[in-house]
C-alpha cells in the first residue's frame, strides 16, 4: 500500500533519481519534476502530500514554488533542499511556510525521518478536515453523531417513533446520551410544548410529588410539559406512591396537583430513562409491572462508548469545536498519538467523560493542537492490565490473533481506526484477518 504521494523538484537528474529511488522504496508514490513550472502543473492536477524542491532551479525558484504552493494548495507541505544554504534562505523559506530545510549532502535517515513526519502531518491534516465534513454533515440532520449501527438503528427507530404519542423507555449508562434522545425525539416529533425535565432520584417522595405535579396553585412538569415532552430521568430512583400517581396520568391521563382533589388532564408525552434494568427490577417488585409496562412501548438500549469507538474521533472533534468556540481559542486539530490514547481508552463515564477530556486538553492547550501530553494522567500512563489466571500458556500468534480481535470489537468493526490503534498499516492488518479467515 502506497503511504503517500510526494512530488521531487530538481534541476539535477542524478538527484530528482536518487530521491524518487529512496522514497519508492519507503512505500511513497513518487513523481518527479525538473523545474518550477512543471512541478506546479503536476500539482494542478493531482494532489501531493509533500512537495520535495531544490532551492535554486532555473525560471521559479524553489523559494517562488513554496510560496505558490502554500498559497494554492495549503494543505501539501513543503520541504525545501539545497546545497547554497544560508541564514537568510533558511529564514525565508521557514516564514514562508516550509516543513523543513535541509542542506546538502544530507544523510538518508534523516530525510527518512523528516519526509515521514511531514507526511504525517499531511495526513493529520486530511483527517481532520474528513472529520470536520463529516461533522457538519452529520449535526446538520440530527444532533446525535454517531455512525455506528447500533446507534444508527436507535435513531432510525427514534425518528419512526417520534410523531406519535407513545410513551418510550431509554435504558443505558451515565453519560451515554438518554436525555441527548429523549430531547431528539421531542425535536422530530413536532410538538409545541417544550421539552421538561424531571430527575427523580435525590430527591424526597414529597419534593418529587410538587415538582411533578405542583401543590395546590402551584404548577409542575406536568403543566409545564403540556403539549409537549416530559422527560423523568432516573425513573428507577421514583417512590412507590409516586410511581401510583404516574400510572395514573399515564393510563387515564388524570393527574391532581399535591394537597388538592380538582383532577386535571396531562397533555404531555412521557419519556424515561434509566441505568438500570427495570424489567428484572419489576419482576422483583422493586418497581410497579403496569407502570413499567406502560413505559416501555417501545424501549431502547444505547451503547457505552466503549461499543462504539468508531464514533471517538468524530465526537471528539465535535467537542473540540464546541470546546474552542467557549475559549475563544484555536485549537483546531488532535494529534495522532492523542487519537490513539482516546481510542484506547475504556470511557467508564462515556460521551460525559470523553467531552470533559476534550474540553481540559483544549484548555491546556499552547497552540492549535490538542497533544497526547494534554490528556489526563489516566490517558497518557494507564494502569496495566491485571494479570490472567494461572493456565497453559498461549502463544505469541494466538495471543497476538486475540489482541487483534479485541482492537476489531473496540472499533466496531472500523479497520481503519483497529489497525491505527495496534500500529500496523491497514494492509498488514487486512493479511492477518484474512488468514485467521482460512484457518477457520
């Protein structure tokens, strides 16, 4: 697999040779240019991750190059060559916008070394403005981003669900978005109420009581959420009085306020969520079966995080974006080490956790990129893992078959995002599950 395409520009045949060799040989697609004006017309018509260019040549200068080609297609970095260095050429073509100088004779490892890195950066750059397209594709439509299946088929399910009236139950993690759904529900479904929300755990069956359904003259969510969505979060947590008094709206439609017997008609739509299993929670009479029952029209279950890794780098720029804008700072990319801390990463505390981390590496951030080294203390050195059992020991393929398996689940299938995570090239990777196919 070609890593990349890299124009050489040299009026000397020997070197534009020589180059066009090493770095064929490093995997890059390589093509060649004597001067100037031919190598802008070869950037005019395909795109280069780096441009390799002598400094002095005949007609445009390697100098004039860089400048037009920073001006034109920003995103190719430049690496300028010479064997007439000075401090001022140096100067120049840096502020101009160059990756890097290098003087003549140089040593191939270190052309190796600086080629890779500017192709990297290339890269990175292309990455993050894939993400960002897709990111304004996606909160353009809905404002959960996800393109993860499961995910996908809650929306989709969601979406289908969302212009009637029937009541619906979320069931997943904290900080895995059941009020995100709950309110994208209320958003498809064209209601004219507002969308309110109840948490119903820390709080007393009397302060519950009044903030569901007021107390004499006083409103609550109930009134508030009229023609509109009333969110109880935590529905778990709720007394067993409490959860009378829901079953009744729900059933009936009836509800009185708390310390008066004037009944009134609800108008709301009810949607709860909950971490907690609340089917096996009603089989054991921890909560009423009718009004689970009633709740549970149609239920759905979201995916931690963890489930879902290829969603990471979208998200994370997402919350780059939004961190950025609150700070009034410009950090508008995430390094790739960083991506491969997050990606390896558990997220006990889900879309919560990961946004909080974004928003702190944001913070700390000097220039525009958020670097691994701004990640918290858990990201950047992570406990190791605890030792297996006592047992037979496997060998270095069957081990290495497991961890590749286990960076497939993380990704939710992504081989892209499975193969960045384990420090292969795709190819290498795509070998390998071909192989395990066959034996299997």
């Amino acid at each position: 697999m070609k890593q990349g395409r890299i124009l050489v520009v040299d009026d000397e045949e020997i070197a534009r040779r020589n180059l066009s060799h090493v770095l064929e040989r490093e995997g890059y697609e390589v093509d060649c240019a004597q001067d100037g004006a031919g190598a802008l017309a070869l950037l005019a018509e395909k795109p280069y991750q780096l441009l390799l260019t002598d400094l002095r040549m005949p007609g445009i200068d390697g100098l004039e190059l860089l400048r037009q080609t920073k001006s034109r297609w920003p995103d190719t970095e430049v690496v300028m060559i010479t064997a007439h260095a000075n401090a001022s050429s140096a100067v120049e073509a840096m502020s101009s916008g160059a990756f890097y100088y290098v003087e003549k004779p140089f040593r191939l490892p270190d052309v190796r070394k600086i080629v890779g890195e500017a192709t990297q950066k290339a890269a990175l750059k292309r990455e993050n403005a894939s993400l960002k397209a897709a990111l304004d594709q996606a909160t353009a439509a809905p404002k959960i981003i996800s393109s993860n299946p499961e995910m996908l088929a809650v929306l989709g399910t969601a979406e289908g669900i969302a212009s009637t009236d029937c009541c619906a139950l979320i069931i997943g993690e904290t900080g895995t978005g059941r009020q995100a759904l709950a309110r994208h529900i209320h958003e498809k479904s064209g209601r004219s109420g507002d969308f309110i929300v109840v948490s119903c755990s820390g709080q007393s069956e009397e302060a519950l009581s009044i903030a569901l359904f007021g107390q004499n003259e006083q409103t609550g969510a109930v009134d508030a959420a009229a023609l509109g969505t009333l969110f109880l979060d935590e529905i778990a947590a709720t007394p067993t009085t409490v959860q009378l008094r829901l079953m009744r709206l729900l059933q009936d439609g009836e509800y009185s306020r708390t310390g008066s017997s004037e009944t009134l008609k609800g108008k709301s739509r009810v949607i709860a969520a909950t971490d907690q299993d609340l089917a096996a929670l009603a089989e054991e009479g921890q909560f009423r079966k009718d009004l689970y029952f009633r709740l549970a029209v149609v239920t759905f279950s979201l995916p931690p995080l963890r489930k879902r890794r290829g969603d990471i780098p979208l998200l994370a720029m997402h919350f780059l974006g939004r961190a950025a804008q609150r700070t009034g700072k410009s950090v508008s990319e995430i390094a790739p080490e960083a991506f491969d801390r997050l990606l390896a990463y558990g997220f006990p505390g889900n879309l919560r956790e990961l946004e909080n981390i974004i928003e702190r590496g944001v913070a700390l951030a000097p220039g525009n990129a958020l670097t691994a080294d701004l990640l918290p203390e858990t990201l950047i050195n992570p406990e190791a893992a605890p030792a297996g059992a006592a047992g037979s020991i496997k060998t270095l393929e069957e081990l290495e078959r497991e961890h590749i398996l286990k960076a497939l689940e993380h990704t939710g299938g992504n081989r892209a995002l499975a193969a960045q995570l384990l420090g292969i090239d795709r190819v290498s990777l795509w070998r390998k599950l071909r192989r395990y196919n066959e034996e299997s």
